[in-house]
C-alpha cells in the first residue's frame, strides 16, 4: 500500500564524505558529511552542504579550498567519531591516527590513508537554510596506485567504500554484489 | 603508492535517482541521474544536475517540479534503459511497463513500482557549465508501506537501493552488510 507521508531528507544510498580542511592557524580538521554528490562534469565540481555551526565550514570561507576524501570500510569507525565530535574540542587526526598530508593543488589537507581524495577548490557557495552548499571545482585527484584500475580510474571494488543508510536505519553499510554494467543491461528493453 | 592523477568526477558510491518530470503536453517522463543528493534539513531539499540536452532538462524548469525515484536492485534492467534513451524517442513508461502516478502535492509524476519517491518543488537553479543543478524543496515522500520502519521511515534493507561505481567500474552494485551504528561506533574513540 502506498503512504503519504511527511518530506525526509531521506536518500537511499547516501555517501560517507569526510571533508579535509585547514583552520586559519593551519590546523587541519576532518567531518563527516552524507549531504553532498557530483554536481557537474565540465567543469568537474562536487558540493558538500554544511551547517554554520562546524568549524569546517569557516574553514572553507576562509581558505576556498577543502578535500573530499573517501573512507574504505575499514575506517569505519574513525569515519563516524569524525562526524561526532568538533575539530574546536578536538584535534581528529590526531585521535584517530590518520595523517594529514598537504594537498600540492588547493590549501587542504588529504587523508593520507584513505584509497583517493578529490581537490577541491571553492567556486560558488549556495546558502539554502540549515545549511549552506559548498561548490568545488575538482581541481585534482590523489590516489592509491592499488586501487585503480588499467585506466587509473578508482575501482569501486578496490576502494571498497561504505554508504550511509540515513535516518530509517542509522547505520553504516558496505557495497554487495555486481548486479550488471551500466549503460548495457538497459539494452535488454531498447532491443525489444 | 599515493599517486596525483587528473580531476575526475568518482564519487562512491553514486547514488541512482530515477527523476519524474511532465513534459507541456503531460506526458510523464523518467531519467536515470547519479549527479545529485541531499543538500538541506531545513528547509529540506535535494539537488540533481541535468544536462540542457535532455528533455527532463526542459520539463523542469516549465513545470518547477520534479520526483526523486529510488528504484530496488529488481527494478536494474528498467533504472539502466531510462538513462541510455531520451523520453524524445521513447515512451519510457511504456517501454519499461513502469507505472506513473500523478504526485497529489507536485506537478511531476511518481514511479508507482517503485519504494519510495520524494516530491520537490524547484527552489532555485544553478548553471554550473555541462549541468544545471535544479534544487528542489522536498515537499512530500510517496511510500510502500511494507519498506518503512517503526518509525514510518524508509528501511534501507527493504529498500535494496542500487548504487552506481562510476567510471571506474561503470556498474551497478546492491548494498552489502550492515558494518554498524552511526553516532555510535565512533565513541570507542570518543571514549579513549
């Protein structure tokens, strides 16, 4: 049966972005942010949304530049401490372990073990409420040689990355099977 | 071996949104988008970047309305077929055996078949170069009843919502194993 129900910000499934910035003093931070995804292919820019109260986001107004790193499954739980504490109370690269490692294109920090990280460079900011979207230009990808394929593209596979089941389940996931190649099984209806 | 590579747009996982729009005339159409996401709670909205050359493109911005569709991993063969055709061409409905529902609160049609559509009034649009992002307030969720938890909330495992692994592996995955609680497995490291 279908339900009429209230509007969620509910999207199945949501991507676990940890955004890398510097402060004004050069201290480099780290959130977790699920609202954000590819916004254009040329140029090639990606948006993250974030609220006015996290360090991150007078972050990025003042250097104009921020990193979106990819978590593989194993950092799990480095990935949601990250989304809950704030980079004023602590320093999250060093609770965790991970390395901050200067971006050579934009004023950012990478996530040195994470599998890739995209440069981002600040082209546009969109504020719509709660939260204000953060556009970049992808300026530059840095990447784990094992984790790309013959054409130096990351392979889903390798990367092994998790997604965010939203607010119905609360919950971190990883990837499951090949279900088939995009823009091919489509052809089993254009061929009818 | 950390490698600096060009800029790509790999986001992983990508999402599969399944946008509903009418063209002038009311004829229901449906395109496959990985170029999208959540970008505010309050008021909640959700951004997807359409092409000029798509006919969606065209819809949107005459009717202001659009449905985010999420499409289960059964519904593959149909989510592959409306990205690689133009609603020009082809009656997508038709050829998918996809049902449209008019949505009771937007001008734009519901994927029936599928779990769950969120339905948005366009807010504002940004012009970015290859894409238009087109920022839509979600005004309402259209759900099977047997996809929600206790909490009326969309369930990602009754979902089995598709993702998509980009250029990278150009195909389609199902979720996989849930790995753990957000705002949870992180306090190990809180709690040091």
């Amino acid at each position: 049966m279908k339900l009429s129900l209230p509007p969620k910000t509910i999207l199945l499934p949501s991507p676990v972005l940890i955004i890398g910035t510097y402060d004004p003093d050069g201290k480099p931070n780290m959130m977790n942010a699920a609202w954000g995804g590819i916004v254009s292919s040329k140029p090639p820019c990606i948006s993250v949304s974030i609220s006015e109260a996290t360090l991150s986001f007078h972050n990025i107004q003042q250097t104009e530049a921020f990193t979106i790193n990819i978590p593989s499954e194993k950092y799990l739980v480095e990935a949601d401490f990250v989304g809950m504490v704030s980079g004023r109370e602590y320093d999250k690269f060093k609770e965790t372990g991970l390395t901050p490692e200067k971006s050579k294109l934009v004023n950012a920090p990478i996530v040195n073990e994470y599998p890739y990280s995209l440069e981002c460079k600040l082209v546009r900011q969109v504020n719509l409420g709660s939260h204000t979207m953060f556009i970049g230009e992808i300026v530059g990808m840095v990447a784990d040689s094992e984790i790309l394929n013959a054409k130096q593209l990351p392979d889903i596979e390798k990367v092994r990355p998790m997604l965010w089941g939203s607010f119905g389940s609360q919950a971190y996931y990883n990837i499951g099977e090949k279900l088939g190649e995009s823009f091919s099984v489509g052809n089993k209806l254009k061929q009818k």
